[in-house]
C-alpha cells in the first residue's frame, strides 16, 4: 500500500483510472454528514468495481458475507488474510472522521489491486514449472501459449488450485481441454500475446520468432487480469443460456438432478451447494422435489 500512498507515476494513472471507474457510483450511495461513505457504503463499492472490472470475488468485501462454491467467479484468495487487515487499517485511520472519502477509497481498491497482481506472480510460476519452462532466459511464444493457459486454469480455480502437484495439473488441464469453452480460453490468452507483441512492434525484428522473457510474460498476465471480468461476462451470458437449456418446463425451475448431474466434457458444471443455493433464495422448496 506503501507503493500507492507514495504517488508515484504509475500509481497515479492507476489512481486516476480507478477513480473515474468509481466516481459515478459514489456519488450515487447515500453519505453522512460529511459527505463520507460509511464502512457498509465502501464494501459495496469495492465489492462493485471488482466484480465488474475483474470478475473477482474477493473474501469479506462482498456486502452479502462469505459466499463459497461460486461458479466460474475467481476468489482471490490472497486476500484472507491481507485484505482485511488493510481494511480495517484505513477504516480505523479514517473513524474520527467519520467515514471514508473518494480519494480514501481510490487508495483502498489500488493497493487490493496490487496485493491481486501480486498473487498473480506465484500462479505464473507454478505454471511456468507445471509446463518444464525454465524461468530464465527466453522461450519460443508456442512455451508461452502452454504456460498462460496453465495460469488461467489456475487463476480460475482460486483457492482451490494447487500450485505444487505438477501430475494433478496436467491430469486437470488435459480433462478441461477437451470441454467444449476450451478454446475460448486458448483464444484469450492468444489476444494477449498478440496484444503485446503489437505493443512491441516498433522495437522487435518481425523476421524473427518472437521469444519471451519471464518479465515479458508477466506483463502478459497483468493484461490477462485486468481483462478477465470483461472476457467472463461473455461466459457470463453463454451460461446463462446453459441453464435456459436445462429448464424443460419453461417454468424457471430446474431439478436439482439436472443442475448436478452434469458430466466433464459439458461446458459448465455447477457446484454450489444446497445450503449456498437456499441462502441466496435459489432452492424452490415448495414441491416434492427441490429446484
């Protein structure tokens, strides 16, 4: 947070990019007397431009409490333990004044943004030793491709991925390969690379194979994570029309037969849990069998 408190370039243009994300919203949200949003108004917020920005869920800034077993949504687990202490740490600095301002919550969402970025470097690790890649010097974009669809299996398991059973990793990545929403990951990660090497084009040679460092393919990750709420939202409404399918009545019920009986090679499998289903108002029980 240090980093982002300091000011400098970088930080601000992630700043001013934050702000003018947020500054809509907060307006709209009821204040105090000061003008200031109250610790229920800010995780809202936060909560808000998170989901929207980067399809991250991110444990205890949710307004509804800690809601496990979500599908297709990344829980960044990173922040158990460190969001809420820089939480807190920012409420308690601001308590005697009775909420937080704009630039108090523009500073909050920087340094989660940071603290998730940083995340971002263990899962490009794992991923480079889950592939054989070595870390140092330079590797073919073919290498590359392999690595970052590694790292978006990763980043998309949260806290439930493994970051240190190589065998479990490639057993996974060849089960999910073979899903018929593959190729959309395949393709995201490519636009990446592409993106990047377009970014480069006036510093590269074109009659030679591009070759990566692990420095170059970190910067591709960072753009992978800043876009993955924007590419999730096509997921978003490609399994909406997934669950459409399964409601043979029409009625906007489905059996929870259906709902879980799904095999690997489908395109979603949906794993919340009957509790989570009744605590968000989604199990209809008020028939001989639950929907």
């Amino acid at each position: 947070m240090q980093t982002v408190l300091d000011g400098d370039d970088d930080s601000r243009m992630r700043s001013a990019r934050i702000e003018e994300r947020v500054w809509q919203t907060f307006q709209a949200l009821p204040k105090n007397d000061v003008g200031r949003l109250t610790p229920r108004g800010v995780r809202y917020l936060v909560h808000n431009y998170f989901m929207k920005e980067h399809g991250w869920l991110i444990q205890g800034l949710d307004p509804h409490g800690n809601q496990a077993n979500v599908s297709e949504v990344h829980e960044v687990s990173i922040l158990r333990d460190k969001a809420p202490a820089l939480v807190e740490s920012l409420l308690e600095a601001r308590r005697s004044n009775h909420g937080l301002a704009l630039t108090d919550i523009v500073t909050m969402i920087a340094a989660l943004e940071r603290l998730i970025f940083d995340e971002s470097l263990a899962l490009l690790r794992a991923a480079y030793a889950f592939n054989d890649v070595s870390m140092f010097g330079e590797v073919e974009q073919s290498r590359v491709h392999d690595v970052l669809t590694s790292y978006l299996l990763l980043f998309q398991l949260g806290s439930k991925g493994n970051l240190s059973d190589a065998r479990l990793h490639r057993a996974l990545k060849a089960r999910v390969s073979r899903r018929d929403d593959w190729p959309t990951v395949v393709d995201f990660q490519k636009d990446a690379v592409m993106n990047f090497n377009y970014a480069k084009k006036d510093t590269s040679n074109p009659f030679v194979e591009p070759r990566y460092t692990f420095e170059d393919t970190l910067d591709i990750v960072e753009e992978l994570a800043h876009g993955y709420g924007k590419w999730q939202n096509m997921e978003c409404q490609q399994m909406k029309a997934d669950l459409m399918d399964l409601d043979a009545d029409g009625d906007g019920r489905i059996p929870l037969g259906k709902f879980y009986g799904r095999v690997d090679t489908t395109k979603y499998q949906f794993t919340e849990s009957m509790r989570y289903l009744q605590e968000v108002g989604a199990l209809d029980e008020t028939g001989t069998e639950k929907k």
